[in-house]
C-alpha cells in the first residue's frame, strides 16, 4: 500500500493544475486546450508507473480517424489509452453525476452524451464541434466493463450520433491486459457487481503491476452505418484480444 500516498498526491496535485489550466483555456482559447491534455497525459503515465503496469503500443495510429472505439475492461483504460496522447472520452450522461469520478470526467473534457435517440442530432452537433476542436475522442461500444478475457457485442446504439458525421473515420483499438504473475488472469478485469474500493486495493496492494498492450487496427469509414460500424470493429477488437491471449 506504500502507492496509495505518491498516487494520491499525483492525481490531487494534477487535478488542481488542471483546473486552474482550464480557468485561462476556457475564456481564451474555448474548446482548444493547448496546455491541459498534457497535464492529464503526465499524470497517467506518473500513475501507471507507480502502478508498475508496463503498457506497449501497437500498430499505427491513422492520424485522419479522430474516433477510437475500444473493448472496456477496468477503470485502468483510462489511465492507459490516456498515457498514449490526449484523448476525450465520451460517457453516459450519468457518469457526470458520479461523486469523485464525475469531477474527474469534466475536469478532462468528457463528452457526456444521453442513451436517447430523440437526443441524436444535438448529440451528433456535441461530437461535431469537439471533432472541428481537432479533439480525439475515445468511446467503449460495449456499454460495460468485461474481466478482460473476452469482448462483449457492441451495441450498434452507442453509434447512433455518428451518423450525422460525414467523413469521420473510427479507429478500433484492443486492450489485452497480462496479470502480474502468479495472479488471477483477470486480475485488471472490474465488471459486473463488483465494488470499486476492492478492486482498487487490490491493484494498489500487488508487487507486481503487470502489462497492457494497446493494439491498433485499421480505421473504418463511419459512413458504413451504425450496425455496420459496431459489428466491424467489434471484430477487429476480438481478433486482436484472441490473438494476444493466445
């Protein structure tokens, strides 16, 4: 447990940084952030490495796909597809209510978006503005965490304000965690009922971190449509998973 205060003080000291960041940004420079996604990409790399959670990189990016869909296996993705670049994702509406994460969330740019069809097009102007802003968004298909072992059907809904977004491309990227060793092999998984707080401590209590691999695929057109869309690039994040476990 001898993380828990280095971490604590990274993500206190780092939120504070980053909201007084946004104090000039905002009246400024408005949705361009120059300065604060650096803030965020700093702490999650400082955390990981306290963490001891060894993260690689895979494949290109396609700089012209500005969306990232990708399985969702723990509160760790966050820190992880963070570490990479800056990066915004986009959320369920409730998750802006949420105490502690919910301050999280907006302080970094999430864009919360509601389960609401007749909320598609004001939604889809949402996403368009933050696209124009030249921000990456990051969205998890699934509507859920997993244990990390296998990925759930992406649900074609969550794609829903994507059509009015002609020309976007969508990147599919695989999260595939190793369990330090000696560990449960979904040791980073945090899915179903499970509490928070025990999941926590146990990442913060093992010795050993472990590792990710981030494993890119090649972009699709968004203009496929939304069952299309989730069906192929479901595929290609199972493929990459399968193909990493193996």
């Amino acid at each position: 447990m001898l993380r828990v205060p280095p971490i604590a003080l990274v993500l206190t000291g780092g939120l504070g940084l980053l909201l007084a960041l946004r104090l000039f940004e905002r009246p400024l420079r408005r949705k361009d952030r120059p300065l604060s996604p650096r803030v965020t990409v700093a702490v999650c790399r400082i955390v990981l490495r306290l963490l001891g959670l060894r993260w690689q990189v895979e494949g290109p990016e396609d700089p012209a796909a500005r969306l990232v869909v990708a399985n969702h296996v723990s509160w760790l993705d966050i820190f992880v597809l963070n570490a990479r670049g800056p990066v915004y994702f986009v959320a369920k509406s409730e998750v802006a209510g949420w105490p502690g994460i919910g301050l999280l969330a907006r302080a970094t740019g999430t864009v919360f978006i509601a389960r609401d069809r007749r909320q598609a097009a004001a939604q889809a102007a949402r996403l368009r503005d933050r696209l124009a802003a030249g921000h990456r968004l990051v969205l998890f298909p699934e509507g859920t965490s997993s244990d990390g072992r296998r990925v759930l059907r992406f649900r074609s809904a969550m794609f829903a304000a994507l059509r009015d977004l002609p020309g976007l491309r969508v990147q599919p990227v695989t999260l595939a965690y190793r369990a330090p060793p000696g560990c449960d092999p979904r040791f980073h998984g945090w899915w179903g009922d499970m509490d928070l707080a025990p999941h926590l401590l146990q990442v913060l209590a093992a010795p050993r971190g472990g590792a990710v691999r981030i494993i890119r695929h090649p972009a699709i057109a968004a203009a496929a449509g939304r069952k299309a869309l989730a069906l192929d690039s479901e595929a290609a994040v199972r493929a990459g998973l399968e193909q990493a476990l193996d």
